[in-house]
C-alpha cells in the first residue's frame, strides 16, 4: 500500500512569487491535513480537508490556502512568498475525521526555500 | 481549543540510560494524546496514543508513555535507550471536532 505522497520535495523560490504544493494520500483515505514545521516551533497546523470540504483551520494568513480534490487529493498554496515562509510544508492523511482516535499519515514532506 | 506544551527542546542521555520526555496539555474537553517520531530526514510516525481505559500506553519498540488526567501529562518515558532513538519526539492532542495539534517537539540525542 502506497504511503503519503507530497511533491516536489524540494522547493526554491524567490520573495514574492507563490508556490503549490501537492500531496496525495493513501488510498481510501478522505482526509487531509497540512502543517509548517520550522526549527523551535514544531509543527504548526495549517489547514484539514474532508471530503473537499475544509473542516478546520489554522492561524495562518490568508496568504495561505488549500483544496482538495474529488479524489482526496490536496495541494496548498502560498502567495506573495516570504523569507519566513521557509519551512518544511508536511502533508498527512487519515481515514477520516469523525473518530478522534484516527491516525495520521505522514508523507516526506517539501522542503521550501525562500530567496 | 486544545494546546500542547513539551518542556524540554533537547534531551541528551548516554546509551542504555534511562529517559523522560514531558508533555503537558490543555484542555476543557476530553481529548486523545499521541507521542509521534520524527526520525532525520523522514516524516512523522506515530509511536503510541492513550485514548481511553489504561492509563499505561506501550509501544513495540520499547516507549510507555502514563496519562495522568490531574496533572494533564502525558509523559514519555524509555528505561534503556539505543543510539537508534535519536530523533526528535512529537506530543500531540486532538479533541472533538478538532485537528491534531502538536507541541514543538523534544530532540532526543542519544550518544555512546
């Protein structure tokens, strides 16, 4: 069975430009969930998507969106990139999101460098 | 809303010595806790989650993490730790309706 997919996996842009980022999740699974890691603040909750619907949401600005896809795929973007947008973007998948005691899935995730 | 705090940013212990990792969380509702691990270079992996009964949660490869509802801790602990363990340690709680929210994370370093 095929784990999380998230591509590309490295990522270099300049201030200013946007970006998209993809992530493709196991297969049967319905949700998606994407977080900004950075050294010193962990993983920080960016948004979750069930069924193409986003369920939650992060506090992020608006810069910041997303979408999932009939198939459950997702992609984020990013807008009017900043040096501080630098981070590790990681994707994860459940199954779905009614049950609390679900478990999340991680991909890889995509390195992104802002210059 | 739910929030997670992890104590201690780094952790450094010698091979084979015992190890804590703490977690502290929030919150006003009943919420599930999970430890995940984040070996270099890859993604998360979960290692063990308390959702109800025993208040003991094992793992297979040898980590117990104790819930402890009056103190709202969730500490993970190993009595014997491998240079394999270096890797850093996720905290995590979700609650109803909620997303997983993470703490910063505690890098384990483990040397010989």
């Amino acid at each position: 069975k095929a784990g999380v997919t998230q591509t590309p996996r490295y990522l270099i842009k300049t201030r200013g430009q946007q970006v998209t980022l993809s992530c493709s999740p196991i297969s049967g699974h319905r949700s998606v969930s994407w977080y900004q890691q950075t050294p010193g603040q962990g993983l920080q909750f960016l948004f979750e998507y069930f069924s193409e619907t986003q369920r939650n949401k992060g506090n992020f600005p608006g810069r910041f969106s997303g979408r999932q896809f009939s198939n459950s795929r997702s992609e984020m973007n990013v807008s009017t990139l900043e040096l501080g947008d630098s981070a590790l973007y990681l994707c994860a998948s459940s199954f779905d999101i009614q049950s609390m005691n679900t478990e999340a899935f991680f991909g890889q995730g995509t390195r992104l460098t802002v210059v | 809303a739910q929030s997670v705090t992890q104590l201690d940013s780094q952790v450094p212990v010698f091979e084979e010595a015992p190890v804590e990792l703490r977690c502290n969380y929030s919150s006003s509702v009943s919420v599930y806790l999970f430890w995940y691990v984040q070996y270099p270079n890859q993604g998360l992996q979960l290692l063990l989650k308390y959702l109800s009964g025993s208040t003991l949660v094992e793992s297979i490869n040898g980590f117990e993490a104790e819930f402890n509802k009056s103190q709202t801790s969730f500490h993970l602990r190993k009595p014997s730790v491998h240079i394999s363990d270096t890797a850093e340690y996720f905290c995590a709680v979700r609650g109803p309706g909620t997303a997983l929210i993470f703490g910063k994370g505690t890098t384990l370093s483990v040397s010989s």
